[in-house]
C-alpha cells in the first residue's frame, strides 16, 4: 500500500473506511480477546492462533523495518504475512513477512505506522504452519507494541496522517471565440455544474479535515505519542493548518469561476443581441471553513 503525496489526490481505500474511526482509538486501547468457543468451533478455524510468548519481540526500526522474534514460529513458510488488525479482528494493514536469520522480517510504511496507532494487535500468519496443516496465527497486542509506536514517528512525513483527500473537479474548458448559439448555452451549463462541484468538494474537504484531525487530537490526548518528538508533532500540526488554506484556495477558486464564467455570458449576449439572452444564474452557497 503507498499513500499519495498530493493533497489533491488521495483515494480513499476500504480499510480507512472500515478501520480508521474514532471508534478504532477508542476500542483500541483494549488488548485483543477471543470469545471462549466450544471444541467443535474450534477444530472449524482454518487457523491456530497463539499470544506472543514473553520471550517474543517485535521490533520497528527508523527506516520502516519490522523485526519479530517468535519462539514457535516455523523456520520456513510460503506466503508468510504480517497483519494490523483493529478490535474487530479486521485486517486494516498488511504486508509479505520474509525469513531473515532467526527472525521474520517485514516493512512497514506510512499507512502500517498510522493503522499501527489506530489498531489492537499485529498478527503474523504462517500459512499451513500449525497442527493439522492450518495457519499458524502468531499475535502481538497492544500492550507490547508501545515501543513501536515511538518507533513509528520516524515514518511520518510532512503530511497530514489520517487523511484521504477529496478529488478536485475537471475546471470547465474554455470556450472558442466566437460561439455559436448552442456552444454559448453548453459552456453555461458546464459553468454551473462545475459551480456545483467546486462547493460539494469544499464541503468534502471540511469533512476529511475534520475527521482526520479529530482522530490526531485523540491520539495526542490518549498518551499515544507521549515519545514523539516534538518536531514531529510540530509537523502534522501544521500540515492540518495547510488543510485550512486548502479550503479558501477553494473559495477563492469559486468565486473567480464565477466572475469569469459571467464575463464571457455577458460578452456573448452583449454581442448578439437579436439572439435570446443567455443566463447564467448560480446558487448561493455557504462555503464555512
């Protein structure tokens, strides 16, 4: 998984959707648990899963690289991948684990290190590993992964965590000089459309912002990142404030739309007279930060 690093293009995935709420903060801090099954609901799980041993260790370094140490982890396994799940059980990350001396090494990004602050516990799976040719599910819960949340800070940029940008809309194109009847009333049309998509993408900027900056409060206040670096706070406080001149970029970019778009209707009907008039009217929006 990568994360674009345009503002202006950010595709929301299913697993933020899914897994990246306030509720996650909230249920996260709770270690994962298993409700107690019967024998026979049990033999029906195509996996065997088993808490970190004491002994175990899983360890992330500055650039992104994650190291565990699993006493009953198999000494080879096809397939072998390393998940971040939230208190659903839901995988909201995951990525290849790959054998590296007496450790299973994988690589963890941008997108692991913020579901790693959002979610439970990181699960490493070992495909036909356990008893019986199941999966061997091998699980690190939130209580032993402090240090890697102090880890993870490395992994920040200068963007804002948690948050999926909106698309922009196509600009309306220019129209020829000299228009016809019916190219005058299509530009028209596509001026108030394009009018009515620029104030749905401000409103959906407000939304993203929100949500995301909501979700970094939380996790300032809950003792998430008590071993961050300052600078690295400093940074995504003021990557959200970048959000908030994002959105009058907008409202500037609205409102010189519709100066433009009026000018061209007012010179076309100024130079055609006898033709039926041309209007262009917009609604008015209220486009709050």
């Amino acid at each position: 998984m990568t994360k674009s690093s345009r503002l202006y293009s950010h595709p929301q995935s299913v697993w933020r959707r899914a897994g990246l709420g306030l509720a996650a903060v909230a249920l996260g801090f709770t270690a994962l648990t298993a409700p107690a099954q019967s024998e026979s609901e049990e033999e029906e799980k195509p996996y065997i899963a088993l808490r970190a041993a004491e002994a175990d260790s899983l360890t992330l370094a500055r650039d992104g690289t994650v190291t565990l140490q699993m006493l009953r982890a198999p000494a080879t396994s096809t397939g072998a991948k390393i998940y971040i799940v939230n208190s659903a059980n839901f995988a909201i990350w995951e990525g290849p684990l790959a054998k590296s001396g007496a450790n299973w090494t994988g690589r963890f990004n941008l997108e692991a290190a913020e579901s790693l602050l959002t979610g439970s516990a990181v699960h490493a799976e070992f495909p036909g590993a356990a008893t019986g040719g199941k999966d061997l599910r091998i699980s690190f819960v939130r209580d032993v992964l402090q240090e890697s949340l102090t880890a993870s800070a490395a992994l920040m940029g200068d963007e804002p965590m948690f948050y999926d940008a909106p698309k922009a809309p196509q600009p309306v194109e220019d129209i020829s000089a000299n228009p016809d009847a019916t190219s005058i009333e299509s530009y028209a049309m596509a001026a108030r459309r394009y009018d009515e998509e620029l104030a749905a993408y401000h409103y959906q900027l407000i939304a993203a912002k929100a949500s995301a900056k909501a979700l970094w409060t939380d996790l300032k206040t809950s003792g998430r990142l008590v071993k961050w670096p300052a600078t690295i706070i400093s940074a995504q406080d003021g990557a959200y404030a970048r959000l908030d001149r994002l959105q009058q970029e907008v409202t500037e970019m609205k409102q010189a739309h519709r100066e433009k778009a009026k000018r061209v209707v007012d010179q076309w009907n100024a130079a055609n007279p006898d033709a039926r008039p041309v209007e262009l009217p917009f609604r008015t929006h209220t486009l709050e930060s």
